[in-house]
C-alpha cells in the first residue's frame, strides 16, 4: 500500500507538502471526538481528539505507515487511502480537496469531477419534474438530479455528495433499502451491471475504491460480486415504496447522453393513473405553489 522513500531535501517543495499533509492530518484527527465515530472515550485518554491509531484502525492503514504520514516522511499514498482517511476524519468537500492537492493525487470521485452536467441537461432534468430523473454514470454516481429524485428513495439533499452513488445506497443506507421492493433482485442485477461496465475501467482508482469499499461494507454486495454474472442495461418496471406517498410502480429507462456508454439520463415515469398522482403529490410536498 505505502513504500518509504529518500526524504525530499528540507527545503524543497515536496518537503514543505510532506509537513504540510502532516500538520493538516493531525488537525483534522485532533477535532474529532471518540464518541463521533464510535468509540469510547475511557478516563485515562489525554490526547485532544483521535489517537494515531484509531485514526489507521478507522481508515484501515497500518499503524506505522500512519504515523510516518503524520513524521511528514516521503510515503506514497494512494487515493483509495486518502479517501479512507477523508471519510474517517470526517472532511467536508474544500478539507477533502486540500487532502488530495497536500498528497498529489487527484480525487476521482464524482463530487469532485461532474462530467456531462451541462446548464441544459440541468434545465431538462428539471423540467421532468414531477418525474423523478437523474444523471448517473456508469459507476452508478448520481452527478445530478431534480426535486422529484431527491424524495423518491431518501432525502438525497442530505446524503455527502461523495457518497452519491446508487450501489452504495442500495447496500448501506436504510432509508434508501426501505424504498426498494424487491431489495435483493435489485442488489443482485446492479452487481452485474457493475461488472459488466467495469471491464472497460479496470485499470482506473475511482472504480477500484468503490468496489473496495463495497466489498468492505455490505456482505450482500460481496456475494453477489462472487457471482461474477454479467448484465447490460435494460428498460425495466420497477416498485418503490415512498415513504411519503405508498408504493410506486414505475418504468425505468436509460437515455445516454453520449455515443459511449457513459453519462446517462435516468428517469421514471409511471405506469398506472394510481403512481402518477402519487409522483405529483410527492412532487408537491416539496414544492409548495408560489404564493407571490
């Protein structure tokens, strides 16, 4: 994961990003409590914030290769570490930022690089509404979407940008699980998807770390990885359970917005009068008529 090299000479440019990246580290894990991720405090704790190896035990890192990060020692990190580190020492978007600019790299996640969202796909996504759409890559990260797709699973306004992709929600958020119907088929038929598109990205961090973190966090995901099966994207009828509104039966389609499978436009629309004046009641308790 980590290989110590030559220290740059003092002085040097990356020598000052070294001491940077450390005193940045060490910052961040001293403002974050035990209780925040978990943990208890014990009586005997002295040091404000994180240990250093709680912070690795969290991020999952050796406890050595951390504290030589915080020594400000010339290590390789790789962004599938940086990102571990982001979400264990709770980074907003300009901290995670600063994190990858510190250490070099460039972050891969969709938060960071919104490829396809042009001013008029956001102007199509919006007047869909009351249908719920979204522009998803291939990796299932949600790039955007209108008020119709921010109510339909959970409340997306309040889920990380970073953490905006389908196959995590649909493996770790509850909210999220509680809309799907058929929750299983649907985990089952996404890893085949996932799969199948990441033939052509093998090679590439951002696909890596997801399914790392995937394979790391949901059991269901891991087996249903094992299953290596194959699937490429379909129209499909598809039921949802609104936490609002009840059970929506509704018709999935894909619309690519590129000659290669790349960004797409999803969105459903409903297949019976019953979801159609349930999207709009949804659509409208969110977007109260103006009274002006």
């Amino acid at each position: 994961m980590a290989q110590e090299t030559a220290a740059p000479a003092a002085g040097s440019g990356a020598a000052v990003r070294h001491h940077e990246l450390a005193a940045f580290l060490r910052s961040r894990r001293e403002r974050i409590t035990p209780e925040q991720v978990g943990l208890p405090r014990g009586a005997r704790r002295r040091t404000p914030g994180l240990r250093r190896e709680e912070v690795a035990h969290l991020s999952s890192v050796g406890v050595t290769w951390y504290t030589w990060l915080e020594q400000a020692r010339d290590i390789h990190v790789s962004v599938q570490v940086l990102d571990a580190l982001a979400r264990t020492l709770m980074l907003d978007l300009s901290e995670r930022a600063h994190l990858f600019r510190l250490a070099g790299s460039t972050d891969p996640t969709p938060a960071a690089h919104c490829e396809g969202i042009t001013d008029a796909v956001r102007m199509t996504l919006d007047q869909l509404d009351p249908l719920p759409a979204s522009v998803q890559n291939s990796r299932y990260d949600i790039l955007g979407y209108n008020r119709a797709y921010s109510q339909l699973f959970c409340d997306l306004d309040t889920i990380p940008p970073e953490d905006r992709n389908c196959m995590l929600l649909v493996h770790t958020n509850p909210a999220w699980q509680e809309s799907i119907v058929h929750l299983d088929d649907t985990r089952r038929l996404m890893a085949a998807k996932l799969r199948a598109s990441m033939a052509g990205h093998l090679s590439e961090p951002a696909w890596k770390m997801l399914v790392k973190r995937l394979q790391a966090e949901s059991p269901e995901f891991r087996e249903n990885w094992r299953r290596y099966e194959i699937v490429v994207s379909r129209t499909k009828t598809k039921q949802f359970r609104n936490r609002h509104v009840g059970l929506l039966t509704l018709q999935h389609t894909d619309l690519w917005l590129s000659p290669e499978n790349g960004a797409r436009l999803v969105t459903f629309t409903p297949v019976d009068e019953v979801s159609r004046e349930r999207l709009e009641r949804l659509y409208a308790l969110f977007n109260p008529p103006s009274t002006g």
